[in-house]
C-alpha cells in the first residue's frame, strides 16, 4: 500500500517537473510547479515527516507560488517560443551534468542499508513538530537566529530596493 | 476492517451533510438578514418565511446554460470552480466538533468527532489547506480571459497572502498557550473558568489575538468589507464575472462553506470549541457528544450571524486602505498579541489567569 502511494506521488512528481520546464505557457508551469510540491509532500507524509508535509504546502504550494502567479499574472508574458536555447554545446553541457546528477542519486540508492524502514528513524508517535521545534531552540539555535539575521538583511534590502524605485 | 471503514464513511458522510446543509441556510438567513438590516422583508414568496427560496435558486441555477467563453482556457476555467469546493471542504475534517472519549459505534471506538481532529499537525494542517484556498480564485480569473476577472484573481492573490501572515501569528499566541498544534488539546486546554465564572477562552487572555484573527478571517474568506476580489461596483463580479451555472454555484457554495469553517475555526481556537465554563456533566458517551456538538452548533451560528451582521453594515474598503490595514495595523498589532502571550507565559500566569 505505501510502495504503491509512493510509486503514484513519484511518478507525479517526475512528470509535472517535466512539465514545468517544457510547457509553453507561464501559468501552467507555475501550475505544474504546485503540483511537484504536492507530490513532494506526499512522500514526506508517507516518510512519517508530517511537520514537513504541511510546511512544505503551507511555504511552497500556498506562499511562493501564489507569489510566482501573481507576478506572471502581472507581467502579462505571452506564450513562449518553441522549446529549445538554439545553443547546442550549452545544451549538451546540460544533458552531461543531469546525467552526472541522475548517476549519483542512482549510486547513493544502490549504498542505502537494505532493510531501511518506510518511515524514518525520526518519525516520532506524537509527530514531529515537537522535537523539530525542540531542536530549533536547542542545539540548532545559532543557526536558526543567524537564519533570521539573513532573512531580516533581505527584508531591509528589499525595502531600500523599493524605495530607491519610488524616487 | 469492515465495520472500521463504515464508520469513516459515517462520519465524512456526516460532516458533508452538515457543511452542505449550512448553505442553503445560511444563503436563506443572509437574505432575510439583509433585509431585516435594511428595514425590507426580503425573500417572502417561496414557502413559509421564504424558507424554499434556495431550492428554488437552485433549480435556477441548475437549468441555466454552463457557458464557456470562446477565448477561455477550457480545462482551467472548468476545474477551477470545482478546486473551490474540494478545498473548503477539506478543511472541516481536522475541526473537533465534541467530546469522543470512550465513544462507540457498531462496537467500534468512533476515534474523534468528526474525521481528525487527533492529528497531531491539526494547525498546521488547517493553515495548509486554508492557504490553497487563493488558487480557485486566481486561476478562473486568469482562466475566462476577462480583464475584470483577472484584476479580481490577482487582487485575490494579493490580498489572501497579505492576511494570511496576521491571522497566522495571531493563531500563533493560541499556539504557545496550548503548547499543541492538535484542535482537540487546544479545545481542552479552554476548559474550565477563572475566578468561578470568566470562562478560560483564549479570547479573555488574548482579545487582541482574536480580533485579529476574525478580521483577517473575513478578508480570507472574501467577505464585505473586504470583498474587492469580486466588488461589484468596480470589477463587475470580479473573478467569476464569467461563470454561470453550476459554475457559479460552485464558487458562491464555496464562499459560504469558507464562512462557516471560519466560524468553525474562530470558534475552536478562542472560544472554547464544543465547552460550556462551569457545568460539569454528570453522563458522559453520546449523551455528551450530542451536547457538546450543540454547544459547538451554536457558538458556529452565532459567528455565522455576525458574517451576516457584518457584512450589511459596514461598506467597502479601497484597496490601497485594505493592504494598509493589513500590512501597518494587522500585523504589528499580531505581533504585539504574541509579545504578550509570551509575557503571561513567561510569568507562568496562564494557570490564574494573567490579573
């Protein structure tokens, strides 16, 4: 039963990534876009992670993406041209480098213990938000406040960036 | 295995019935309760009390053409509508709605009234699916190829995300009281009184975090005053100006199944849930249930009048006051609620109350 709902969110998630690159259409690729990140979240739920699960479509699927909508909404892009850069060494330095990426994660499958469990050893009875937010606040804790450092850096760069614009 | 599935099927059966009833109603009780506000008699033909006037909309409604507009993307313009109503009712199923302890059916532990609400990334779960709401709206906007509706899905988009950030940390102060992200610990941690008779609701420590949370709610669910995604008077219908039919129905059925998950919500998170302060019930099993989902049944229709009270009362806002509102009042003062959460629990005050 997991095997198979993995399966089945893998599978989506493959194709839609697909499709977001190779339809000529913005929205559908945001679209398609939301629907990797569903899959995504899917096979965290089913990997026992259900902090994860719902971050992931609450940050992915509900904020930046309808962030991405907006935007190509707003900027009105037409449809795309054909598929295709017209530049073929680009191209296949491209194809050698996913190639390269496709062999690692096969190689790093293949080194994975045989009798791993569905779930991952983390996955705790009464979820893992507990123990995720303990984390944050323990042992990960100047990680997690230089996080904010960064972000609120954004935050003011953004706002200079603004504002110069409005002058 | 058998007799477990059934009672899974019971239950969503249940909560269905109940969110789909709630429309009808309450369609009824915005037009009576609009033209009780508005010194009219409202709809008075169809049945006693003007009771039948839904059915007859729909019957409306059902035999009107689906029309599809010639430049329109089909297959988004035609699943939009039905994204709307799967995500409202998705919500509903993580909202404890009464007491289950020790409740049984066909012999089996019913396991939580109604579907989840023991899921232990309850919040979470909401807010994940609550976020999902803007893209119905978004996508048949862009979708019926209409200027009008377009500018409706990109203010939707606009508006859901700006609101979102302040209901969210208004919740967060309910959060940090309960010290659980299940509805059902948060609805028990409300349990009790203070002082003999203050009831121990959120809302008596944190009335700020409430109000936040119930204005933000509004602005979520589209509602006047802040329905500019679909203000008549500048954007014709806003984002389903193009919609008809069964179309149509799907999106103003959504919009009420919104209202009353809100409610729902409003209700859990800072007014106790299915509780009443101080009455401690000598029986408990189905007897209590069926109190405690009356109980929750009328503290949801009383917040469900004031959408109504509302919304013919106050006007329209503009956009630029509506995104000034959110981003300079409404989020600040969330954060405010959360510094002060974090004081009372900080003078470990929660137990007494913060006085």
């Amino acid at each position: 039963m997991v095997t198979w709902v993995f399966l089945a969110a893998a599978a989506v998630a493959v194709v839609f990534a697909c499709l977001a690159v190779v339809v000529r259409n913005p929205i559908l690729n945001v679209l398609s876009l939301v629907i990797v990140f569903f899959a995504m979240a899917a096979i965290f739920a089913l990997l026992g992670m259900d902090f994860l699960a719902a971050i992931q479509v609450i940050v992915y699927s509900g904020a930046i993406l309808v962030l991405f909508l907006f935007v190509v909404m707003l900027l009105n892009i037409p449809r795309l041209g054909r598929l295709g850069s017209g530049r073929p060494f680009q191209a296949l330095l491209g194809s050698l480098l996913a190639a390269f990426l496709g062999g690692l994660l096969l190689a790093a499958a293949a080194l994975l213990p045989a009798g791993l469990g569905a779930v991952l050893p983390g996955a705790a009875a009464g979820g893992t938000a507990v123990p995720i937010g303990r984390a944050l606040i323990s042992s990960h804790l100047f990680v997690f406040e230089f996080i904010t450092l960064l972000l609120a850096a954004a935050i003011v760069g953004a706002v200079y960036l603004g504002e110069r614009e409005l002058q | 295995m058998g007799t477990e599935v059934v009672v899974i099927a019971l239950k969503l059966a249940f909560g269905l019935a109940v969110l789909l009833t709630t429309v009808p109603i309450m369609v009824w009780v915005e037009r009576r309760g609009s033209a009780l506000i508005q010194d009219r008699l409202g709809p008075n033909r169809v049945g006693p009390l003007g009771l039948l006037q839904p059915v007859v909309d729909v019957i409306k409604l059902v035999t009107k053409e689906n029309f599809l507009p010639s430049r329109a993307q089909a297959p988004i313009y035609l699943l939009a509508p039905v994204f709307a109503i799967i995500i409202a009712l998705s919500t509903f199923i993580a909202v404890p709605i009464g007491p289950d302890d020790g409740l049984t059916l066909f012999g089996r532990p019913v396991d939580g009234l109604l579907v989840a609400p023991h899921l232990d990334i309850g919040l979470l779960y909401i807010f994940a699916v609550a976020s999902l709401g803007v893209y119905p709206l978004v996508l048949a906007g862009w979708a019926s190829a209409n200027k009008f509706s377009m500018h409706g899905g990109i203010r939707a988009s606009a508006q859901a995300i700006s609101y979102e950030l302040a209901m969210t940390l208004a919740v967060v102060g309910v959060l940090m009281g309960a010290g659980s992200l299940r509805l059902d610990e948060i609805v028990l941690q409300q349990s009790g009184t203070w002082l003999g008779m203050l009831p121990r609701w959120n809302v008596v420590v944190q009335p700020l975090g409430a109000l936040i949370f119930v204005v933000a709610v509004f602005a979520e669910t589209n509602r006047l005053p802040f329905d500019l995604p679909e203000a008549e008077a500048e954007l014709v219908a806003g984002y389903h100006t193009e919609y008809s039919s069964l179309s149509f129905a799907a999106f103003y059925m959504s919009e009420y199944i919104h209202m009353t998950v809100a409610a729902a919500l409003a209700t859990t998170l800072f007014f106790g849930g299915w509780t009443l302060p101080g009455i401690e019930l000598p029986f408990g099993g189905w007897p209590q249930a069926l109190l405690g989902m009356t109980v929750f049944g009328l503290k949801v229709a009383l917040f469900l009048w004031f959408f109504v009270w509302v919304r013919w009362t106050l006007p329209r806002f503009r956009f630029d006051q509506l995104m000034a509102l959110g981003w300079k009042v409404m989020l600040p003062l969330a954060v405010l609620n959360f510094l002060w959460v974090g004081v009372v629990l900080g003078l470990g005050l929660m137990e007494e109350g913060p006085w």
